[in-house]
C-alpha cells in the first residue's frame, strides 16, 4: 500500500496576489543581484582594495540602521502596494543615471559610494512593505510556504543573474549590466501595481505621532520574548556571515581562485542554487510547527559551511561548499520571517519588519570588519574566523535561553 504524502511546495501560488508579489520579488530581486556583481567588479577594478570592495558591497545597508523603522512607519500607515511600486521606481531611475555615468567611463570610487548609499535609501522602505503584504496574500497556515517561496524569487535570480551579469560584464561591460537592472526594477513596478488587496483603515500618517508610534512598535517587540530572541539571532548573518562569504567573493575570485568576471559569476551563482535547494525543501514541507529549532540549526549549519569553504583552494570544492552556505542562509531567513509574522497582528507589521531590518544596518560593520581582518590576513583565514565565531555565539545563546528553540 502506498502512503500519499502531500506536497505543499508552490502552494501560496493559489492567491492571485501573492503571485503577483512573488513576481515583484522575482524581478526586483534579479536587479539586486546584477547589481551585485556589477558593483563588486566595478570597485575592485578601480581600487585593487579588498577593503572598499567589501565596504562597497554592504554599504546599501547603512541607511537602514540609521532610519530603518521609518520605513516600517510608512508600511504600516502607506497603502502597501503603492508604496512598493514608488521605491521600485526610484531604484529604476537612480540606476539609470548611474549607468549614464558609467558608461562614460568617468567611474570614481566616489560615484559607487553614492550610487549604493541612494539604492541602501531604497531599501528602508522596500523590505517593510514586500514583507508585510505577504501576510495579507495568503492565510496564516501559508506563511512558511510564502515566505519559502519568497526567498526562492530570491534565490532563483541569485542563481541566474550572476552568471548573466557575468558574461554582460566580459562582453560589453558595466553600463548596459546597469541598464538590465533598471529593466528589471521596472518589471517589478508593473508587478507590484497588478497586485489586489482589500481597502484597509491604516489610519493617518503624523509628523508629531511618529516617534510615539515608533516607540510603540519597540514595545510590543521587547513584550515577545520569541520574537525578540528571533531578531538577537537575526544579528549573526549580516554582521558575521554575509560580509566574509558575499564580501569578499570579489577577493576570493581574484586571488584565492585566480579566475576572472565569469569565474565570480560562477562563486555568485553558487549560493544561488543553494538559495534555491534551501528554499524548496522547506516550501515542500508546508507549516513547520519548530520553526524556532530550524533557525537556530540553520546557523549553525551557515557556519559549518563557512569554515569548510574558507579552506578549499579550487572552485571544483568552492561551490559545492558555497550551496551549503546559502542553504542554511535561506532556511534561516524564511523560518525567522514566518515565525515572527505569524505572531504579529497587521497593525505593527510594517514596524516589527523594520525593527527586524535594522540588523541589516550592521552589514557595513561587518564588511567593514571583514574589509580590515581580510587585508591584514587575507580572505580565507578571515572567513575561517568568522565561521568559528558564528557557530560559538549560536550555541552559547542556545544554551542561555531556550525560549526560540521551544518556540512553534
């Protein structure tokens, strides 16, 4: 007799919304990573520095832990799908101006700077608002497989887009790479705009109300000890993790593994399809009920797969060991967004979003520590400590508090 197990893998897929969400993501997501590998190459380029390559690539972060929760405000009080639809437009545009630059062949570092830190304004508002419409495109027992799904748009251009913006940046160069970008934020305006949601009462937006709403939200966190547990976690990955993996891929590439833009592509591309593996299997596995023992397992898993990767020496090794990486990444990631808004009411969505967000504003101290470790030591040992470090913290937080690994 045969037992039928059922497969939740492309569930949420059902609600019109959400698909066109997903869309959003998936071509917003496909600028970003362009993005990615247009900057990192760009920037060691011009400056040979490990350093500011690694600065560059997490300097989009930096608004966001200096104004963060201001876009969570907006999420809350804004109609979410405009608001989605405004940024996207402004990233299109800014991208647009700076290939115009680009293309000229005028590129100083000073230009980079800029053009991240207006992309990192961006972002502020953006993840606020994707991450709050998903919970009101599907019902609460979709949320894991929503937010899986999410993450696999993601993963999915993390995969493509590299090696595309790879063989772009071999053949005709940096500019039209940008000019893709641009195309594909536009892509997701149409996409963000087809979606259709009920009218919801937010109330108004007030200048003079804002930093009591704001220290309400912080309120509401610090009285759920789950979600705050969740978001101490959340610190690890952008300070310790991305900085030592995605930071200094353009420094791995150029002198640990001795290969060229398509080479980088490739590392990029890597933790894409691991992104993409992680994603499935947990979309596949439908509501998780311990979601808070899969995200503290998942980081440990990220910093296992770190050291190992710090130590091969070939890209035959190197991207087998980059797909662990970014398994566990995604799996993080998903389970924590799940857990934390399927406890959140609707009204502090766009708050407890921006607060979690805010860990991303550490991104540029850690590519900044990891910038400094890497061109004292060089990139393999500082990934090597990185990873020890990730797997020690993990632990030892477990150990103290057992309320996320308890946590359904």
């Amino acid at each position: 007799m045969r037992v039928q197990v059922p497969v939740h893998t492309f569930e949420s897929f059902r609600y019109r919304s959400y698909r066109f969400l997903w869309a959003s993501t998936f071509f917003s997501s496909g600028g970003f990573w362009l993005q990615q590998i247009v900057i990192g190459w760009l920037t060691y380029d011009i400056t040979q520095s490990a350093f500011l390559t690694t600065l560059a690539m997490g300097l989009d972060a930096l608004p966001i832990l200096f104004i963060g929760p201001l876009g969570g405000l907006l999420a809350d009080k804004v109609d979410r799908r405009l608001l989605l639809a405004g940024v996207l437009t402004y990233q299109a545009t800014i991208t647009l101006a700076f290939a115009a630059v680009v293309w000229t062949g005028a590129t100083e570092t000073v230009h980079i700077f800029a053009y991240i830190l207006m992309m990192g304004m961006a972002w502020v508002i953006l993840d606020p608002a994707r991450m709050s419409l998903i919970p009101n495109s599907v019902p609460k027992e979709n949320l894991v497989n929503a937010f899986a799904l999410n993450s696999l748009g993601f993963s999915a251009t993390r995969l493509a887009a590299p090696v595309i913006g790879g063989a772009v940046l071999a053949l005709v160069g940096p500019g039209p790479a940008l000019v893709g970008e641009a195309a594909l934020q536009l892509a997701a305006v149409t996409a963000a705009l087809a979606i259709r949601l009920p009218k919801i009462d937010r109330g108004k937006l007030r200048l003079s109300s804002a930093l009591s709403e704001l220290a309400e939200g912080v309120r509401y966190v610090r009285s759920q000890p789950v979600v705050l547990s969740a978001m101490i976690l959340g610190v690890l990955p952008p300070l310790i993790s991305f900085p030592y993996v995605s930071g200094l891929m353009p420094v791995f590439a150029a002198e640990v593994f001795q290969t060229g833009s398509v080479g980088l592509g490739l590392l990029m591309s890597s933790l894409g399809a691991g992104s993409v593996v992680g994603t499935l299997l947990l979309a596949s596995l439908g509501d998780v009920r311990r979601k808070g023992r899969l995200i503290t397992i998942a980081v440990v898993w990220t910093g296992i797969a770190m050291l190992v990767f710090s130590v091969v020496r070939s890209l035959e090794w190197a991207i087998p060991a980059l797909m662990l990486v970014s398994v566990g990444m995604m799996l993080f990631f998903a389970a924590t967004s799940a857990l934390i808004q399927s406890m959140v009411p609707d009204e502090f969505r766009g708050r407890v979003s921006s607060l979690y967000a805010l860990t991303f504003g550490l991104l540029p101290i850690g590519s900044l520590t990891a910038g400094m470790v890497a061109q004292k030591w060089g990139a393999p040992l500082a990934t090597t400590i990185a990873s020890i470090v990730i797997v020690v913290v993990v632990i030892a937080f477990s150990l103290r508090t057992r309320v996320l690994w308890r946590a359904g």
